[in-house]
C-alpha cells in the first residue's frame, strides 16, 4: 500500500516570490510516479507536474519544479515567481508503475498575496 | 480544458433515490477512473475501467456501480443514496490501463444529497 503525507495544511506566499510544499511518501514499489496536481476554486483538478522514480532528474514545468529525494521518499514542490493564478490547494500523489490508483496526499492550501 | 467531459456538473437529489453520472474520456484513451472527493475522506479512488473491462477496484461502495460502454464513455451509477454520499465525483482518463500514464481529470459532477 502507498501512503501519501502532506504536512502544510497551508502556505502563503507574496506575489512574485517562491513557495515550496512538502511532499513526503512511502511505498514497497521500486518503480512508481509521483504527481502535483492543483485545484483551483473551480475544483477541477489540474496536472501541474509529473515525476518518473527511475528518472533521477528533477522534473520542471515552467515556474514549477520539483525536488525529489528518492532515498528519503521525499517529493516537493517548488512554485517560483508566484502569481495571483496560483492560489489553489495543491494535491501531491503517488502511483505504482504497474498499478491503477493514485493515492493522494490530504493537499496544501496556497495563499498568494498581492 | 483536459477533455475529458463529465455530466451533470450539479445534482440535488434526496436520501435513497438513484442517479447516473456520465463520462466521456479523452479522445484516444482507454481507461477511465472514478474518484471521490469529500471533505472528510479527501481523494478517494473507486474504480476503474479499461477498454469496456473493470480493471481496478478501490473503495467503492456495493450500493455503486459503474460501467464503460463500447464508445469507451463511462457511467457510474450511485443508488439508495445516503447523506455521506454527498461529494464531488471526478471521472478522469489515461492512454493505457495504468495511472502510470499521465491522468488528466475532467471537472467533477458536484452531488448533493438532501
């Protein structure tokens, strides 16, 4: 079974500056992906970024990027130059390679302030 | 816009009535997952289908139900509905029979139970 930990129940952030939210998992899988998603007000839920565990490279998407530290199950992300567009909660989660269910972290809501 | 096309977006309905939400995946793929999202039990996966066969199962009611038919729409149809059911039910669609694909979630039909 995967476990999906998010420890910031909220994090604020001004206009322009950098915010980083925690993401912290455990699974018995040696092959898996890993997922930011964000929900706006809207509640859709959108993929912002996408990470292979075999790939040690850090995946980026534009203003967001992540760090992940496999050996310590560690998966965050960073949002640079935050924008007013990026207040949302943000949903870290986890699935095995061969598997079929995401497992979701319990989100980080962000706040940007203008 | 992920494509994927849910409907209805809002449904009222009262305690033990029946309803049918709808799914139409993106164009091309294969798979179809349902999710619920309710405030105490976050992002929960039910079920989820591949080319018309049930292929994953999460944790989804006996009282549920889901389908996907020949044109690889979906339903999930949810019956002798309680109160607790009340929550947002997301349909989301990948390539291949494993989440390991990139996910994409369509906007959610919105249940209320009254």
């Amino acid at each position: 079974a995967q476990t999906v930990t998010q420890s910031q129940p909220e994090m604020s952030v001004q206009e322009a500056e950098t915010v980083t939210l925690s993401c912290t998992y455990d699974t018995s899988e040696s092959d898996y992906y890993l997922f930011w998603y964000k929900q706006p007000p809207s509640r859709q839920m959108i993929l912002v970024i996408r990470q292979e565990a075999y790939k040690q490279q850090n995946a980026t998407e534009n203003r967001f990027s992540v760090n992940f530290q496999k050996a310590a199950k560690s998966f965050s992300l960073k949002i640079s130059d935050s924008q007013l567009g990026d207040a949302a909660m943000y949903f870290c989660a986890s699935v095995p390679a061969a598997g079929n269910k995401l497992t979701f972290g319990g989100g980080t809501r962000v706040l940007v302030k203008p | 816009d992920s494509g994927v096309t849910q409907t209805p977006k809002h449904l009222i309905t009262a305690t033990g009535q029946r309803v049918t939400l709808r799914c139409s995946p993106r164009s091309g793929d294969l798979s179809v997952y349902w999710y619920q999202q309710s405030l105490d039990q976050g992002l929960q996966f039910l079920i989820q289908y591949y080319n018309g066969e049930e292929r994953a199962k999460g944790n989804i009611l006996e009282r549920f139900s889901a389908q996907q038919f020949p044109d690889l729409h979906s339903e999930l149809n949810l019956s002798s509905l309680e109160l607790g059911d009340s929550a947002l039910y997301f349909c989301a669609s990948s390539l291949g029979r494993t989440s390991g694909n990139t996910i994409y979630f369509g906007e959610g039909s919105w249940l209320t139970v009254v």
